[in-house]
C-alpha cells in the first residue's frame, strides 16, 4: 500500500470515528437525566388538556394530570401561568358554535313527535334515543356538547320527552281499546294476560279517570280519544295514590 493510499484510509477512520462520536450522547448525571424532555412532555399534556378544554384551570387540570401539573407549578409555573391567562383560541370558540343544522333538526323532531305518541301495538316510550330517530343523524353523545351545538332540537328534546306513566297510561289505553274492539271483558285478569303493564294499574287508572268500562264496552271506544279524555301531560307523574310493584 502506498503512503498516499495510507494516509486516505487514516483519514477515513478518524472522520468514522468523529461521526461515531458524535451519534453517542454522553451520559447524564442521574437526577438530571431526561429533565428537559420531562419539561417537553410535561408542557404538551397540559397543553392539549388547555386545547381541549378552553375554561380549564388549575384544579381541572390536577384531575386529569395530577403528575405533570405538579412538577410545572414546581419548576415551570410562569409558563403555566401565561397559558392560563392566554385568550382562548379561536379553534375552541368555533367548537362550541351552534351547529348550523340545529334549526332544522329542531323542526323535524317538532314535525314528527305526534306519530311516535299514537296508540299502538307495541308502543316504545318516546325518549331520547327514539326521538332521536326522527333525525338523519345522531346528536353528539357529551350531553354539553349536545347542548352547546343543538341547543334548539336539544329543547325540543326535553319538552317531548314521556314519562313512565304517560307511557304505562298509553299502554293500557291500547289493551283496552282492542279488549273491546274483539267483545271480550275488560277487567283484572284479561288485562293481565294481553298488557305489558301490571294489572294492578289498570285497577288504579281505571278508578282515577272514572272509567265506565260497561259503558265504552257498549258504545266502543277510540283508543287516541281515550288517551285525550285523561287529559294528562306527557310528562304526567303518575295518580297520587302510591303504587308498589
């Protein structure tokens, strides 16, 4: 090998050897090791924990990242504290705009409320889910954000929602209708064995509205001009007489 041959491949190991070097980070001191990215990691958490929630503060953010909320009061609590009092991003106030369907959803539960309230076969309580269905799509399941981005179809929600007892009530009013419709006798124990609802509140309705069952037996009834003869809300709580089951 000659010397110029020598001295390139000299070269070449001292540059292999400075590249080496240099991809080797030297070691740190325990207690000081990772302390900067400790910071890095810290500052995002919390960083997304403030994206996320724009009136975060101090003690929400104890409960969602009780470790690194306490290391940056420690050791970075001026950073903390600027983005604490930093304005909310316009990213989060667009979050919590109002849908720009909410109107027309709002309307469409309005329109078709009264269908889901007929007396009929099988009848399913009118709540959230089923009122829902009246909708192309679902509603956001975080009832905040429900609130905040469908506030008008959200109130409409809560208006037409039914009771348990307006439910139990339309039940019964079917069974009795049909009952009479096939002539069989309305009484305990036919109620019994065609209704969902315990015959014991048959018994219980029958007297608080003053049913005359020979009567609507004679002339027949209509089951959705019995339900209106009630005259009970939807969100009716029930009789005034305690009912166990």
């Amino acid at each position: 090998m000659n010397s110029g041959s020598a001295d390139d491949f000299e070269e070449a190991l001292k540059n292999e050897s400075i590249l080496l070097s240099a991809s080797i980070s030297p070691r740190v001191p325990k207690g000081e090791e990772s302390h900067p990215n400790q910071k890095t990691r810290y500052r995002q958490k919390i960083e997304l924990l403030l994206a996320l929630r724009a009136d975060a503060d101090v003690e929400y953010l104890w409960k969602k990242a009780y470790k690194p909320t306490q290391w940056i009061l420690e050791n970075d609590n001026a950073w903390l504290m600027a983005k604490l009092r930093a304005p909310k991003k316009v990213a989060v106030t667009a979050e919590k705009s109002v849908d720009s369907r909410d109107g027309a959803y709002a309307a469409l539960i309005e329109a078709g409320v009264d269908e889901l309230y007929k007396v009929t076969k099988d009848p399913k309580r009118v709540n959230i889910r089923n009122l829902q269905s009246l909708l192309p799509s679902s509603l956001p399941h975080e009832l905040d954000l429900r609130k905040q981005k469908f506030p008008l179809t959200y109130q409409q929600i809560k208006i037409h929602q039914e009771s348990v007892w307006h439910f139990r009530l339309r039940t019964l009013v079917w069974t009795v209708s049909e009952l009479i419709r096939m002539k069989l006798p309305v009484n305990y124990s036919t109620v019994r064995l065609t209704s969902a609802v315990a015959s014991k509140v048959f018994l219980v309705f029958s007297s608080f509205f003053e049913w005359d069952l020979e009567s609507l037996a004679r002339t027949g009834v209509d089951a959705e001009a019995l339900l209106r003869s009630t005259g009970v809300s939807r969100n009716w709580e029930g009789p005034p007489v305690p009912i166990s089951f």
